[in-house]
C-alpha cells in the first residue's frame, strides 16, 4: 500500500536547492494534514557529501524522512541517471504522491519517471489538493488557460510537476528531526547523452526571474531592441530582472529562457511592472501572483489594467525615461 508524499528536492547548478522546494514543502504539509497525518519525505539526486549540507534546511521544512543519492556520476544532471535513481528509490519506498518542481530539469525529469514507472503525470500546476476520496488533485491550466482542469492519477505515486511561485514557502518554521537514508540505486548503465561542459549565458546568471523581488517585462508594445535596451536599463536602476511576454519572444526581441506566462515562467515579485503587454489570460497565469502590478499600456482599455494595482495610461517609450531620469538622480 502507497504512503506518503515525497518531493524532489532539485540541487541546481549553482550548487543550492530550487526555492520552488521549499513552496512545495509547505504545500506538502497543508496536503499531508489532510491524509491524517502522511509522511513527507524529500528525494535528492546529488554528488557525495552534499546532503549533510542541506540538513538544517530540511529540518526546518519538517521533512520526515530525506532519501539520498550520493554519487560522482550524479555530480551532474543527467536525465538518464537521475531517472534511473528515481525510479529505484519510488519503486522501493512506495509513495504515494511525488512532487517535483516543474524547473527546466523537472520538466525533463518528470515525464521519464513517470513513464518508467509507469504511472500518470499532471504537469505544470498551479494547484493542488485532496479530495474526498483521499486522492491528489492537481489543478492546471487547459485549452490556452481557458480553463482550469482538475487531473485524477489512477497509479501511484500519483505525480505532478507544479511551478515555481505558485505556492508560499513556510511562513513558520516546521522543525522535525529529520532522518536522512542513504541509497545506493544500480547506476550501472551508459547514458546516451554525456554532458561535455555547461556554458551558462551572461543574462541568465545576472537576471534571475525566480528570486528577483522586481520585475520589467515587456510587451510588443516595446516595439524593437531600443525598447528592450530601455527596459533593461529600467531593471537596472531598480535593482530588478527583465521578463517579456510571447508576443515580445516571438518577435525576437527577447529569449524564451524570459518569457513569463502559460507555456514560460511563473514568477510572484513583490513588484511586476508589465509594459506594452496587453494582458492576455497566457501571460496573466504566470505573474498575478505578484505582490503588485504596475501597467504601462497606450490603450486604456487592454486588459492588463484589470490585474494591475496601478495603470498608467501612455507611451512606455516616454514614461520609463522620465521615471528612470528620476530614479537615477535619487
Ligand atoms: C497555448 C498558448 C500559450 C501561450 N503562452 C503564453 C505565455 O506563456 N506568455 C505570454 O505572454 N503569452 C502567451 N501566449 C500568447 C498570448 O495569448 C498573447 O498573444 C501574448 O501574451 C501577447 O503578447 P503582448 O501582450 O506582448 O502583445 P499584444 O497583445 O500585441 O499587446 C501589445 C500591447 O502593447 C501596447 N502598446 C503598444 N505600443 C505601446 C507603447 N508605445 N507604450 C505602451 N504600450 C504600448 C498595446 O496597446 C497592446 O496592449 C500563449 C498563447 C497560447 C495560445
């Protein structure tokens, strides 16, 4: 019989774990007080000597129990290897839902889990919770966030990848005495794909959209690069990074790695300022969860302004250089 919730505990490249982990284990309690009570452990993936490291945090989280995987081989991810570990270790324990951020790697990670196991995957929720039957009930957005689907798993463990900034991390300390249990799954199999080298791009190590407290996104409205140039100096004075809506991605204008919204990032700043973006339903699903919205839109009537806090109505090409004129005497 499956119990429990287990959560992947991600170990980014920078060497620390994926705050969407940390919303996830508080997620994790308020689901675990609604089984009466269920374990909830972590699984990490990570090179020999990392997880002692990471003990205080999981303590703090009220984690149960952390499965760990310790090996030179995983000193790097690899969707083989972290697979095969994975599928070991929930194949053994049993659980009964298993969490994974829905991150570029847990995107990758999560579908060949679940199907090795096999079992039924909802990806990139933006909520979840227990129904009356005791199963998990994954929320996401469908047919172009038209809709909202609520998704039943009929195997176990019952998977779902949810997206960061969803979920809050604990606003209180849940200390436990957690146990920390090492294995050693069978890693003896050849990988594919080998990872060479890792060259991480100049803009995703300065502008990161998952812990900035700021963010300026831009829309079409902005037009060409001088109008991204003008944001990212924007960013710059506020001490912010730089998102973009599809439309400005498909232009050409900014990187996919940016995009904010269904099909990119869900972030929640404590400030968004959203210009030149008309405020399709796709991009409002991933930044309302911010703390405020400010709108720059020339069209009073966009629909952004229906989720801003505050709207200014006129031309972002010469309200942001007055607003950084002035920022920038301060
Ligand atoms: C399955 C699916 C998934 C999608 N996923 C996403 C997603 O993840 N993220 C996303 O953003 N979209 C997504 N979209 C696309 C979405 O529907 C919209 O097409 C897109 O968000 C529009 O981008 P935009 O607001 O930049 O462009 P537009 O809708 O063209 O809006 C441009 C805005 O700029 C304003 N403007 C023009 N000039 C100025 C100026 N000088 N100053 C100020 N304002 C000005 C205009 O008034 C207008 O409101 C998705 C669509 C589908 C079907």
């Amino acid at each position: 019989m499956a119990s429990g919730i287990l959560i992947y505990a991600e170990v980014t490249k920078s060497g620390y774990i994926h705050p969407v982990f940390f919303t996830l284990a508080a997620k994790a309690q308020e689901l675990s007080a609604k089984l009466g009570g269920a374990e909830v452990s972590a699984l990490i993936i990570t090179s020999p000597g990392k997880t002692e490291f990471f003990k205080e945090g999981f303590e703090k989280c009220g984690f149960d129990k952390v499965y760990a995987v310790e090996d030179l081989r995983l000193a790097q991810y690899n969707t083989e290897l972290y697979a095969k570990a994975a599928v070991d270790i929930i194949k053994e324990i049993q659980s009964e839902i298993f969490l994974i951020g829905a991150t570029t790697q847990g995107r990758d990670l999560a579908p060949r889990i679940s199907s090795s196991i096999p079992t039924g995957l909802t990806a990139d929720c933006i909520e979840l919770d227990i129904n009356d039957k005791g199963q998990l009930a994954a929320t996401r957005p469908t047919f172009g966030g038209k809709l909202m689907a609520t998704i039943l798993c009929k195997k176990y463990p019952q998977m779902a990848t949810v997206r960061p900034g969803v979920f809050k991390p604990l606003e209180q300390d849940v200390v436990k005495n957690t146990e920390i249990i090492y294995k050693t799954p069978d890693l003896n199999i050849t990988p594919k794909v080998e990872l060479l080298e890792f060259i991480k791009g100049v803009e995703e190590e300065i502008n990161d959209l998952d812990s900035a407290e700021i963010i300026v996104a831009g829309g079409k409205g902005m037009k060409n690069s001088d109008g991204f140039k003008l944001l990212k100096e924007f960013a710059k004075v506020l001490g912010g990074a730089v998102g973009a809506s599809r439309g400005a991605v498909d232009m050409g204008l900014a990187d996919h790695s940016i995009q904010i919204g269904q099909t990119g990032k869900t972030v929640s700043p404590k400030l968004y300022i959203a210009c030149g973006i008309s405020g399709a339903i796709q991009h409002i699903v991933g930044m309302d969860a911010s703390k405020r919205i400010i709108a720059i839109n020339i069209d009073e009537n966009a629909p952004i302004f229906d989720v801003a806090d505050i709207g200014y109505v006129g031309d972002a090409f010469e309200v942001i250089p007055e607003i950084i004129d002035k920022l920038s005497r301060k």
